[in-house]
C-alpha cells in the first residue's frame, strides 16, 4: 500500500521559514516524479515544485522560485520542501504526490494533478503577517 505523509507545517511569522517533509512508502519510486502542491482557502490546488526521485532537474512555480527548494533523501525515503522567506500568500494545506509517467515524457515532470497517482493529505502552512 503505498503512502506519502507529509509532516512539517505550522505556523509561522512572515519571513520565517519551514521545511516541509515527504515520507513514502509501498512502493519503489525510482522513476517517479515527487511533486508538492498547495491550496489556499478558496483556491484550486495549484503546483509548487517537483524533482525526479531518481535524480535530475528540480521545478518551481514562479511564485516560490528563489525562495523553495525541493530535495530527496533516499535513504529515508523522503522528499523535502525548505521554504524560506514566507509570505502570507503561502498560507495554504501543501499535499505531496507521486507521478509514475511524466519523469519519461519530453517535459520531464507535470504541473496537472491529474497526473499525479498517489497524494498524502496535506499539512497545513499558515504564514502570519
């Protein structure tokens, strides 16, 4: 049974900083592409940031590129979202997921939840102003 768990969220003044983590299980996940996603009150889900599990390029939405990064650990199994210099913006549940078909495509990842098989259920970040 494969499970992503994310842990890390809280509260956090503007301008702090969290790291945000993944754990996977049930499955192997080379190959995969580990994406994370937010969604603020009212607003779709939307793509923060994405790497290949096996390696490669990292991928960031425009709103967070300079500020998020995406790492992996392999041997926890766990891939990692540090955030630094938090807005309020950021304020949103972040959900992490597992893609099994775009790390081959020519893009190299997806920004498309629907391309995404497997989701944890969420962690909660709000950033204070």
């Amino acid at each position: 049974q494969v499970q992503l768990v994310e842990s890390g969220g809280g509260l956090v003044q503007a301008g702090g900083s969290l790291r945000l983590s993944c754990a996977a299980s049930g499955r192997t996940f080379s190959g995969y592409v580990m994406g994370w996603f937010r969604q603020a009150p009212g607003k779709e889900r939307e793509f923060v940031s994405a790497r290949g599990w096996s390696g490669g390029r990292l991928y960031y939405a425009d709103s967070v590129k300079g500020r998020f990064t995406i790492s992996r650990d392999n041997a926890k199994s766990t891939v990692y979202l540090q955030m630094n210099s938090l807005k309020p913006e950021d304020t949103a549940v972040y959900y992490c997921a597992a893609d099994g078909l775009s790390y081959y495509s020519s893009r190299g990842y997806s920004e498309r939840e629907s391309d995404y098989d497997y989701w944890g259920q969420g962690t909660q970040v709000t950033v204070s102003s």
